[in-house]
C-alpha cells in the first residue's frame, strides 16, 4: 500500500502529512503522459458522422502544424485540441484547453480554448448559427492566431487520403510538453 496521510480534514493536517501528498502526487504527475496518450486513443474509430474518426482528425492537425512549421508545443495543442469530445460533447475545448492550461503559454491555451467557435466559421451557417460568431473576440491579441490555427490546421484536417504522422510518433513531444509545467498555483510546491 502506498503512504498515506493521517487526517480527517485538511485543516488538521501536517506539513509531514503533505511531504506524503507531494510525493505521491509526483508520481501520478509523471504517469500525466500515459493517461493522456490513452485518452486520446478513446477517440479511435469514433467518427460521429465525419470523413474520418476523432483520432485521425487531432493526428491530421498536428501532423499539419508539424509540416508547417510550429513549435512543440503548439503542435501538441493541435494534437489534444478536441480531446474533450469524449467527456465534454458539448464544450470540448474547454476540456482541452484546461488539461493543457499548466504546460502551454497563455496565447496557445486561448487558442485551443476559444478554438470551437472560431472553427465555427467554417460551418455555423449550415446549422442555424452564426459563422461570424468569433467576432466577440476580435479585440484579443490571439485573435489572429486562432483563426489561423483553425484556417490552415483544424478546418482541412478532414481528408480521408492525408497520409499522417502516427500518436506513437508524436508520444515523444507530448512528452517533453508535459514534462515541465508552466502555470500551476502548485509549481513551487512540486519543484
């Protein structure tokens, strides 16, 4: 059995009781990729009505960020930027954009946060909606950045012949993105 801590309520806690927490948690932590990586396998073969599966189209936008160029971490981005269709049907960015929140630079986690509804423009008038929905946000300095993102990555990343890179290929950098968080109240506490 693992350590555990010995209280009833965190208020009776001990600074012993959390060296237990810490380090229990940094394990968990480190198992972070390997959760990921299985979740992100959960949308294998879930086509929901598209040309491809959910698995394919998050493969086909990293891979397309990839050959564009991009840094790691926005690939990953594109990588994970629909992994809440599983849990999150109906705000999935959202999901995403909070389990990339600790390792991505605020103008990446606006981006996958807000990307949705800027994909929006490419098809809200076929569903009663407003393609120019995005325009609430045009004053957000990641504006520009998210259209793109969604214009040259998310939009075409539908292509039943798009040869791509595989999630093995690309386990690696999700890796290393993880590694190191960036923005979590807890940073000191797990250093």
């Amino acid at each position: 059995m693992a350590n555990r801590a010995n209280f009833k309520s965190m208020s009776t806690s001990t600074a012993d009781d959390w060296k237990i927490i810490i380090g229990e948690q940094m394990k968990f932590i480190q198992k972070l990729p390997d959760r990921v990586l299985t979740h992100l396998r959960l949308l294998d073969g879930d086509y929901g009505g598209f040309p491809i599966d959910r698995l394919q189209h998050s493969l086909q936008t990293a891979t397309l960020a990839q050959h564009g160029g991009e840094n790691e971490e926005y690939i990953i981005c594109a990588l994970l930027h629909d992994i809440g269709d599983t849990l999150g049907s109906l705000n999935h960015p959202d999901v995403a954009a909070a389990i990339l929140k600790p390792f991505v630079s605020e103008a990446n986690h606006w981006m996958i946060q807000h990307h949705g509804i800027f994909q929006g423009y490419h098809f809200f008038e076929h569903i009663g909606l407003n393609p120019d929905m995005r325009e609430q946000f045009r004053e957000s300095p990641y504006f520009e950045r998210t259209a793109r993102f969604c214009e040259i990555y998310d939009n075409p990343a539908f292509d039943t012949d798009m040869k791509t890179l595989s999630l093995d290929e690309f386990e690696p950098m999700l890796r290393r993105v993880f590694a190191e968080p960036k923005n979590t109240i807890y940073r000191t506490a797990l250093e």
